[in-house]
C-alpha cells in the first residue's frame, strides 16, 4: 500500500515538471494564442528606415531635454470678501452686526519653463508667476524654490532664479528668424499636471500679430503640436534640438487644445530677458513718433511704388524723431539697413535697439529719400 501512494505521487510531481518545462519553452520562443509571430515585413523597408531615422530623432531631442524643461508650481493668497449674510440688515437687527471675518484663500497655480543658465536662471511667462507669492521649480525629481527676477506683461516673459550650488543644463536658443511654415514644432512641458509631455507639430504660420491684447503686436509662431494649460512657458523645439519659441498661449473656444497655438519668437525673447537680468524691468526704445495707415491711395498720393513703410501722423516735440530732423508726412522705409514694411516692423527694430543707439533712418519726403540718424531713448 505505500509503494503504491509513492508511485503515484511521484508520477504526479513528474506530471506536473512537464507542464512546467512545456509552459517555460513556450514562453521563450514567444509563443501566442494570437497575432503573426514572425516581424512585419514593413519593419525592413526602405519607408520604414526614413520613419525610423524621425522617431530616432524624437527620442534624442527629448532624452536631450529632460532635464532642462523644468515644471513650475505657484502658490497665491487671495483675500476673499465677507459673507453677503452678514452684511444684511434684518441679520443686523435680530442678532446684532457681527465682527467682519477676513477670508483667505489659496490659490495655486501650473507651469513650464526651461533653463537658460548653469546657476539656475529659469525662462517663463510672465502670466504663470504674475501676483503669486511661491515659486516651486521641478527638475530632474528635484525641488527648488525660486524666486522672479523680473517679469514683463507686454512680451509675456519672465526671469526666475533658482538659489542653489547645484549646476543646471542649460537649453540651446535657436534663431527664430530663420523658422518657416512646416517646420517641425516640439513641444515639452507640464500640461494639466503631466510632468514632461512630449508632443509633435509642424509650423503653421509665422509672424502672426494682435491675437490678444497682451502682447500688443509683436510677433508670434503659430503652431499645431498640442499646447495646454500647463504648456505655457515651456520650450518650442526645432528638430535640430534648439528652442526657437516659448509656448504662450492657445486659441481655443472651449478651453482645450484645437491646433492653434502660438510661441514667442527666442529672438524676441533674448533681448527682453536679458534686460530683465540687469534692470528687473523693460527699457524699451522710443523715438517720439505717431504712425498712421499707410493706404494704397496715400501711398500713390506721396509717389511710392509700393505701400510700404511707416507713415508718420505726428512728432512729439523735443523727441528723438524731432530732434533728428524728422517731419510729420515722412514715410519710414528702412531703419539700420532693415527694410519696414509696414508699421510693426518699425516698432519691433524700435522697442528692441538699446536705449542710446544710434539708428540710421531713410524716409521718403516728397517723391526723394532723405538720410537721419536717430538716437533712441528710453520710453517715458
């Protein structure tokens, strides 16, 4: 009888090792109930090479960005007003005025910026560090606090700073004035909250002006890889892995993301950021000038071939433009060699030279070019 229980249990242990080898092969070979278990015989195409060499690509630019896109996290207390009930006379008369309750709450608030320095100096915008009270700054799974330096409303820009030993890798800028429609567009950043969202567009249109009243008219990239909120202040990334914008804004009707969204131009942003380091604030150019429309009839009225140029409707008295020599009806047609096409062009190269430079302007008077130089001050 108890040979018998050994033999058994030992044909149930070997039994059991059988199934366990089978089960162990199977899985090693890759073995599946379902799908083709040989490669895609799209996998060594030539089509499928060229893909690759863009995925590949891809994946470098953000291994390469990973820590240099930094998220951003704020805090602000905001004063609440007391209760209506409290301020209701009936309430008053039957249970006497109370002692007002100051009411706080606070408020908090997502973001994306990337590195511009070794020691810490943080690129944003402006609107997602505006009137708050705490800064955090995430990078690389670690926290800092920051501090704004300074901070622009009209670029929609800011300077923070981390006060840290550590040492920080900074972003390539690229030059935005070589960016084209169907470039690609890479977007990086922390939308809703998910930490270094990668995400793939193209150029849609450059240069497009007054699509808020914040920036006035300078100029923006407008791209379709998706921006959200979050995305604001994050890098626009070129596929040679340089920042060529930072992601601002989105149009959209519902609040989400329909492919339209718009980057400020790193060209512009140098400048101001730079300012923003040495003054905390904006020294912008300023020529003392008043421009109007430029029409086709006024435009062959004073001889121009084209409608191009700024036309000048007025000259602030002892300014710059008027100390030059310039006059009310001059036509500006270029200004340090850059041609002006029309009045933004004028108040971009305007707003962007340093206070103190000497610029020299051609204006058409009276069917002739006339030669000044201009020495630009600070805007009152």
């Amino acid at each position: 009888m108890i040979k018998k229980i050994n033999f058994n249990f030992s044909f149930f242990v070997f039994f059991i090792l059988c199934i366990f080898i089978y089960n162990f092969s199977c899985y090693n070979n890759n073995s599946s109930l379902f799908g083709e278990l040989n490669d895609s015989p799209l996998k060594k195409s030539s089509n499928s090479s060229k893909a690759w060499d863009v995925q590949n690509a891809f994946r470098e630019i953000y291994n390469f960005y990973k820590d240099m896109v930094v998220s951003i996290s704020t805090e602000q207390t905001v004063k609440l007003p007391s209760h209506p009930f409290f301020n209701d006379p009936f309430f008053g008369e039957f249970f006497g005025k109370p002692r007002s309750r100051s009411r706080v709450q606070k408020r908090t608030g997502l973001g994306t910026g990337f590195v511009l320095s070794e020691d810490g100096y943080i690129c944003t915008n402006h609107h997602v560090v505006s009137g708050v009270d705490k800064i955090t700054v995430k990078i690389s799974g670690k926290t800092y606090k920051a501090i704004r330096v300074g901070s622009d409303e009209r670029t929609d820009l800011a300077l923070l700073k981390i006060n840290s030993k550590d040492k920080f890798k900074p972003a390539y800028l690229g030059d935005s004035d070589k960016v084209m429609v169907g470039d690609w567009a890479i977007a990086i950043g922390n939308p809703f909250g998910f930490d270094k969202t990668f995400t793939v567009g193209v150029v849609s249109a450059t240069g497009r002006r007054d699509v808020d009243f914040i920036g006035g008219s300078q100029s923006l990239i407008q791209t379709d890889a998706s921006i959200n909120p979050g995305n604001s202040g994050g890098p626009l990334i070129n596929i040679d892995g340089e920042v060529v914008g930072i992601n601002r804004m989105i149009y959209s009707r519902s609040g989400g993301n329909i492919g339209i969204g718009f980057a400020i131009p790193i060209n512009t942003a140098k400048s101001v950021l730079d300012q923003l380091k040495k003054y905390k604030k904006i020294k912008r150019g300023y020529i003392g000038v008043q421009i109007v429309q430029l029409t086709d009839d006024f435009a062959k009225e004073l001889g121009l071939k084209e409608r191009k140029g700024a036309l000048l409707g007025g000259i602030i008295d002892n300014g710059p433009a008027d100390k030059a020599g310039l006059k009310v009806g001059d036509v500006i047609v270029k200004v340090g060699g850059k041609e002006i096409k029309g009045f933004n062009d004028l108040i971009d190269i305007v707003s962007k030279s340093s206070i103190g430079k000497t610029l020299k302007i051609v204006v058409w008077r009276k069917r002739k070019m006339k030669h000044f130089l201009l020495i630009v001050s600070e805007r009152p």
